[in-house]
C-alpha cells in the first residue's frame, strides 16, 4: 500500500488585481516526484494558479494507486468559496478537477471512493445568518455530480463535517 505525502497542491496566485489587460499568468513553476528517506510518496505540482486562494483538507488513495484530494478554493478574492476536488493518477498528474458551488461558501474536508468506483465527500457549508450545515456530496468515477446531491444535514447553529466511514462497504450508508 503507498502512502501519500503532499506539499501544496493548491495555492494561490492567480490573476486578482485591477483587471484589464491580456497578460498572461506566469507559467507555474515546476512540480516533482520522489520516495522520501522512509519510503513515503512524495508529490508536489501547482494544479491549479489561476486561483485567489486554496487549501487541500484530506486526501486518500484510490483503487487505481491514484489519489483523490478535497479542499476549497476561492476563484476571486471574495465570496463564493466553492468546494474542490482533485483526481491524480500514481504518478500525481491531474486527471480531473471539479469545482463545485454549494451554497455561499463550501469547504469539502473529507473523502471516501465508492463501491461503484465514485466518489463521497463531506464538509461544510455556510447557510442562512452565517451558521453553518453540514454537507454529502455523491460523485460518480468522472468527478460529475450525481443528481439529487449533495444533501444538507443540521440544525440551528454550526453544525459541520469532517470525515466519513462506509459502512459496509457504503451499501448501508456512511458515518
């Protein structure tokens, strides 16, 4: 079984500013692959610069040796946040992303793959007054949303999500 450590995936850096103009983003700089002293993976590529800000929360291996990543991202350098996600092959070369708007701002903290090969991610969700809910997320193996997700879960105050089980293999639902 491989282990992942991960150096920033995503950060920021993007465009912002004043507008205007056809400059073009700098190209981002160089990514890498290597075994650390104790065997761990090691990846590191900016997948994304043409972000305000970003933050990976969890990733975890998938079925295929590749890796699956959630976090958030903020496309401008105000409001909405949406949640990301990130697919990557062994090797850590993208092979898909999704940004995916859920309410006036998202955070996506955890993940789990399917038993049909798709994806659950859970995190949190900025509703009415601030407070917050959390949120499930069902994604199919191309990162597209299932329709009817995500589903929404809280109450009155802050009530967020962090992490998720299958139990029995996601057939009987997830903690």
């Amino acid at each position: 079984m491989a282990v992942l450590a991960v150096a920033s995936l995503i950060t920021a850096c993007g465009g912002g500013g004043g507008g205007g103009g056809g400059v073009e983003p700098p190209a981002p700089p160089p990514g890498g692959v290597g075994i650390g002293a104790d065997g761990v993976s090691i990846f590191w590529y900016p997948y994304d610069t043409n972000v305000a800000n970003g933050a990976l929360s969890a990733v975890r291996q998938t079925r295929d040796a590749g890796f699956v990543a959630v976090g958030y991202q903020f496309t401008g350098f105000t409001p909405p946040q949406v949640a990301y996600v990130l697919k990557t092959d062994a090797q850590g070369a993208r092979q898909w992303q999704r940004r995916i708007a859920i309410g006036s701002n998202a955070w996506a903290h955890g993940v789990a793959q399917t038993d049909d090969g798709g994806y659950m991610v859970v995190g949190t969700v900025t509703v009415a007054a601030g407070n917050s809910d959390a949120f499930l997320l069902k994604l199919d193996a191309s990162g597209t949303t299932v329709p009817g997700w995500p589903k929404m879960y809280g109450s009155t105050g802050n009530d967020e999500g962090y992490a998720l089980l299958a139990v029995n293999g996601g057939t009987d639902g997830y903690v």
